[in-house]
C-alpha cells in the first residue's frame, strides 16, 4: 500500500511504535511458555476474564432491567380523564 505525502513523516513514529508492541507481545508470550511462571499467569489472564466477563454480563442485565422499567413507567403529566380545553 502506498502511503501519500502528508503521511510519509508520520511512517517513522508508526514504525517504532510497531516495534514497541511486537517486542512486548514477544515478552509475554515468552513469560507464558516459561515452565515456572507460565502457568501462573495463564491462571490469572483466565481468572481475571471470567471476571470481566461476569461484571459484563451483570451490567448488560442490569441495562435491561432499567430499560424494561423505562418501557412500563407511567407518564404523570398525562390524565387520561381529562379532556377539558382552557
């Protein structure tokens, strides 16, 4: 893909950046496959996402529990009885 002009001073900064993550992603992936501490930490990612997964589900409940209310709530301002004009 070639980049346009306005563009080409921003490949350097997008490059290191790149490099950054690839080394980070390498570091963890290393420290997952390490026999000692590899199995601690894929204990923690999986316990740590069941969490998030939880507290996710709990607040998506919670959202339509709100949203169901919102749907049945009775307007006060309006008197179904009272047709009179002034």
């Amino acid at each position: 893909m070639a980049s346009t002009p306005e563009s080409a001073h921003y490949r350097p900064i997008a490059d290191a950046l790149e490099d950054a993550v690839a080394k980070k992603i390498d570091r963890i992936a290393q420290m997952l496959n390490c026999p000692e501490k590899g199995e601690e930490l894929r204990r923690a990612v999986t316990e740590s996402r069941k969490e998030f997964l939880l507290a996710k589900q709990a607040e998506e409940a919670l959202e339509e529990d709100v949203l169901d209310e919102e749907e049945f709530e009775d307007d006060d301002d309006y008197d179904e009885f009272d047709w009179t004009t002034e």
